[in-house]
C-alpha cells in the first residue's frame, strides 16, 4: 500500500509536468478515437447492408438508368424472392450546403426489403395513400425540425423543377447503424410528371432492391440477372448490397488510408509524449531510487515504482481522452452529418484506445526502467570518493 | 571478547574509465568487532567512501574477502545483497536521500515495508526510532518542512529502524552547521553506547571523529595507520 501511495505522490510531484503530459495524451486518445470512429463511419453503410439484398444498377454506371420493365424479368430469375427499386433523386433543400440524400422509391414493396426502417402503420398507410407523400429518418427530421405533415419543396438536380411534398412519416431505424438521415418519397410522383414534362425519361428507375430467397446463392442469382439483360441496351451489374456500399468507400480509399495512418501516428505521438516524461522521471530520481536498494528494495520494487507511475499516467490520460471523445465525437457528429448518416463510437474502439493506453504505458516505462535497474547503487549515489 | 563483525582481507578494489583501471583500495586488511565505533578517516579521493560502500554490500571487491555479519557477502547474488543489507546495514547519507514525497513517519517506516510486520508492528517501531531521535513531533513533516539537522535526524531513525547489525554513515555531518554536526554526533554515540550499535562513520571533521573510539586512516587507498 505505501509503494501505492509513493507512486501516486510521485505522479502528483510535478504537477504541471503531469498535467501536461496527462492533456496530452487526453488529446491523442481524442484524436484516435474520432479518426478510428470517422473511418468506421465509412463503413457503416456497408456493415449495415443485408446479406439477402443484392443491388442490380445499369453495366456502365450509376448514372444511367434502367428500365422499370426489368422488373418483373427479375422477378421471374430462380431464387428471387423479392424485387422493389430506389432512384438517387439528388434534390436540394433550399440550398446545397443542406444536402442529404433523398430517394424516389417503390412506395409498394421498398419498405417491405427494408425492415431496418421503422415506420408507424399510420405513417406507413398515409405514406401509400398520398402520392407526393414522404418520409425521413428521426436524425433528418430533427436536423431541419420537421415534423409529420410539414411540407417542403425540393429543387431538382437530376430531375429539374420543384418538387413538393408532404412529409407523413418520420422513421427511426431498428439497428445502431441504421441511416436515419435519408429521405424517401413515391417514385410514382416524379414519374407522373416526367411522363408529362419529359416522356422520354419516365419509365426509368435507377436501382432494383433483390431479396434473394438464400444469401448463399446471392452469386449464382447475380450472375443470372446479368446473364438476362446481356447485349441488351442496358446491361446490368448486380452484386450484393454490401459489395455494393463498399464500392463508395473505395472511391475515398486514399482518405481512409490517410485516416488509417494518421491513427497509427497518433499512437507514436502519445508513446513519445509519455516516454519523454517517464524518461525525464527516472533520470530525475535516481539518486532515490539508489537510496531504495540500499535500504534493501529489490529492482522489481524499482520497476514497480516506474511502471505503477506511466500506467498511472497513461490510465488519467487515457480517462481523461476517452471521457472527452463523447462530447467531441457528437461534436464531430453533428458537423459531419450531412456526409455520415451513422457515426457513433463504438464499444471497441473506446477498449481500443483504453489497450493502446494500456500498452504505451508499458512501453513508455521500459527503457527508464532498465536504465535505473541498470544503474549500480554507487552510480545512483554519485559516490566515487 | 567482542566478536568480530567486520573482516577485510587483502581487499582490493578498482574502477574503470573506458579501458584504463583506476585502483582505489589496496590490500585492506582489517577488523571491527561488534560494538566498535570506528571512524574512517582521508583525504578526498582516499578510498573511504568506497570502503564504506564495501562494508554496507553496495559494491563489491575486485579481489579479497570481505565478512560482514559472518556472510562473506562478496560471493551473494544481487538479490541475496538486497536481503542482507535490509537485514543488517543501517545506512546514514551525507545529505540525508530522504522521499521528499513522505513524511517522516513514512520515510522511516520505508525499510520495515520489506519485513513481515504488520501494520500496528511497525508504527510502534517507527514511533520508537523518531523517538530515540528526538523527532516525535514531528512525525508527518515532510522533508521540506525540516531542517538540515531534523531531515539527518529522521534519516538515522530510518537506519536504526529494522535494528541493523551495522551503522554505516557516510559523513553524516557533512552537510551541518556545527551546532547540528554536534547533535547529530552525540546522537550516534548515543546509539553507541546506549544501545550498543556497531558503527562505522566516514567523515573528514575531526571533531566528528573525536566521538568515535577507533580511527582508521586511508591515503591513496591504503591503511596508514589505526
């Protein structure tokens, strides 16, 4: 208990010194834990894809369409048990910086695929009566303070004009990682006039949504859709839902890369942050560290002195960073919202940074600890009479 | 006839600077028996210190014998040192080494955490040892609420608190004005001849020495005379 209580004296001995190094490493952990939930933010969509959905898109890019007659081929491919469809509408809302996705899709079926979006049956019974009705995630509808039966007008990017509508739902999603920052609202509404204003663009979705009845043959039943429509004006491309996600994380690839490695620097920057310190300690208590093995203290007391005070140290710091990293991963949350609809910190990046913590404690203790274990009582002492 | 509690024989003793030997000691024979208050006396550079390190089993001869406590402690493992030496060597420091993060009950109770007493044990040890030093009251100050005198004080109590074999000082009024220096050397005899502790002091003061009953001269690294 008293070599406790040493370590602890010892650690509160230079105050502003530990401070320092205890902010410091607060910091690092911060930083570590915000890029690590930034990176996962990435990936959140495709975590949170289902291994029964698979995406059919136009061959040649996201961009082209395809035609609603290809539905009902898909449905009829074995193995198929559900197809619905979603158009990328790329509305703005009064302005660009608002930006949020937003989706014409299949009002009869799409929700049906997609039982992560929680709906209420009145919501969901207003959404199906009403043609320009839509719904948006809980995260969307606080953001912009909507409420059900608010209406509000989005300017055409892809599909130009105004676009009115009425919001009757407001879902919420069934897991952590459910986007709850998306609008949806009837692709019958934009086609109806796209059959009046423009007649060539109607009739075109962007996406099919396919449940196949077995994940496992999610290849085979892909490889079939395509075989459907190969040589046809509109070859498709079908893969899962998650290979589908993944193929947007992949377009950022050098960012999360850059990401990645700015997370390992951060953890160099904390060992050396505290290296530094328990450095300069154990230099600076030689002499009583010398004193102790003359009263008889073995070197694992001294290791136990010099570990006891880094993982303290690095225990406040690590503390210290990941009780900070809530409020500024929400920070970061809210800032970042219009780019990542799913950003939460998860359980294990916070035990991450608490081993990390951990471990550069252990490690920063190492090499003074051997140099005073090293050094001879006589050298501690500076007594060469 | 006191036993011997101090052996020396042909004890030699050298560092090294790089490649070049540097001889400290030459040839130390000598003998203290128990009960003895010997003071070590030379020039700087002499070799009293590290015969005095010698003794206490924080160095080891390059050759010879040394019995201290009828251990030839020049053949112990590092670990089997530290055993001993908490078991038989008190040591008193020139400027005092004392935890500036304890205070004096717990700079003097430092050595007792190595033993198996238990709690109630060692506060009425540490509350003896402050006592026979006079510091009683002042048993939670810390070291930088002390005097120069106070701090050698509470460093000796820390040396007699396991009740050593030895008592080994290392000019412990080095550091002392010379109203402290005197106090602190009745101090030591005291513990010499009321409780009969066997110590062994380095010092250059002669008035320091005056209260030692056997003077042992060093030039150059060897004995010159007892």
């Amino acid at each position: 208990m008293r070599l406790l209580k040493i370590i602890y004296r010892n650690t509160l001995r230079h105050w502003l010194r530990t401070s320092l190094t205890v902010l410091g490493l607060a910091i690092a952990v911060v930083a570590f834990i915000v890029i690590r939930t930034t990176i996962d933010a990435w990936y959140a969509q495709s975590e949170a894809a289902s291994p029964d959905r698979l995406i059919t898109r136009h061959a040649v890019s996201l961009t082209f369409f395809l035609p609603l007659a290809y539905e009902n081929r898909i449905q009829d491919v074995e193995g198929v048990k559900a197809v619905s469809h979603a158009t990328w509408f790329g509305g703005v809302y009064v302005e660009p910086k608002n930006f949020f996705a937003n989706f014409a899709i299949d009002h009869t079926k799409y929700l049906d695929l997609y039982p992560e979006f929680v709906l209420e049956p009145a919501e969901r019974d207003a959404f199906m009566q009403e043609r320009n009705a839509a719904i948006v995630g809980r995260n969307l509808a606080d953001r912009f303070g909507w409420q059900v039966g608010d209406r509000i007008t989005l300017t055409g990017t892809i599909f130009p004009g105004d676009w009115e509508l009425v919001i009757r739902g407001i879902y919420t999603g069934a897991k952590e990682n459910t986007d709850e920052s998306t609008m949806m609202f009837r692709w019958d509404y934009i086609d109806e006039r796209l059959r009046r204003e423009v007649p060539a663009r109607a009739g075109y979705v962007g996406t099919f949504v396919v449940q196949v009845d077995d994940p496992q043959e999610a290849a085979v039943v892909s490889e079939k859709i395509d075989a459907l429509f190969q040589n046809s004006l509109a070859e498709t491309k079908t893969e899962t839902e998650e290979a589908f996600n993944l193929s947007f994380v992949a377009m950022a690839g050098s960012i999360v890369l850059g990401l990645k490695a700015i997370s390992i620097l951060v953890i160099g920057i904390f060992m050396l942050v505290l290296g530094n310190t328990m450095a300069m300690t154990a230099r600076e208590r030689v002499s009583e560290y010398a004193v102790m093995k003359t009263l008889g203290f073995r070197p694992l007391h001294i290791v136990g002195l010099i570990f006891g005070e880094s993982l303290f140290i690095a225990a406040l710091g690590g503390a210290l960073g990941i009780a900070l990293s809530f409020p500024l991963g929400g920070l970061v949350k809210t800032m970042l919202s219009n780019f990542f609809p799913v950003y939460t910190i998860a359980f294990w990046t916070v035990v991450f940074a608490g081993l990390i913590a951990f471990v550069v404690g252990l490690l920063a203790a190492v090499f003074p600890t051997v140099k005073a274990v090293r050094t001879s009582i006589v050298d501690g002492l500076r007594i060469i009479d | 006839m006191a036993e011997p509690i101090v052996e020396l024989q042909s004890v030699y003793k050298s560092y090294y600077r790089g490649q070049l030997e540097i001889p400290v000691l030459y040839n130390i024979n000598l003998t203290f028996t128990e009960g003895q208050f010997v003071a070590l006396m030379g020039p700087s550079g002499s070799g009293k210190t590290t015969l005095l390190n010698l003794i206490a089993g924080i160095d080891r001869p390059s050759d010879g014998r040394l019995v201290v406590a009828g251990q030839d402690i020049s053949r112990l493992s590092e670990g089997d040192m530290a055993r001993w030496r908490a078991n038989h060597i008190g040591f008193i420091f020139q400027f005092y080494n004392l935890m500036p993060v304890l205070n004096a009950f717990e700079n003097v109770e430092l050595p007792l955490l190595l033993t198996r007493l238990s709690r109630s044990e060692r506060r009425r040890q540490v509350e003896t040892a402050l006592g026979i030093v006079g510091l009683g009251d002042r048993m939670g100050h810390y070291p930088n609420q002390l005097s120069g005198g106070q701090e050698q004080r509470v460093a000796i109590a820390r040396a007699i608190v396991t009740d050593p074999t030895l008592l080994l000082a290392d000019e412990p009024t080095g550091d002392l004005d010379r109203h402290s220096a005197d106090s602190i050397m009745d101090l030591l005899s005291r513990l010499n001849n009321e409780f009969g502790k066997t110590i062994i002091m380095v010092t250059h003061d002669p008035r320091a020495a005056e209260a030692a009953r056997t003077v042992q001269h060093l030039e150059k690294g060897e004995l010159v005379s007892s």
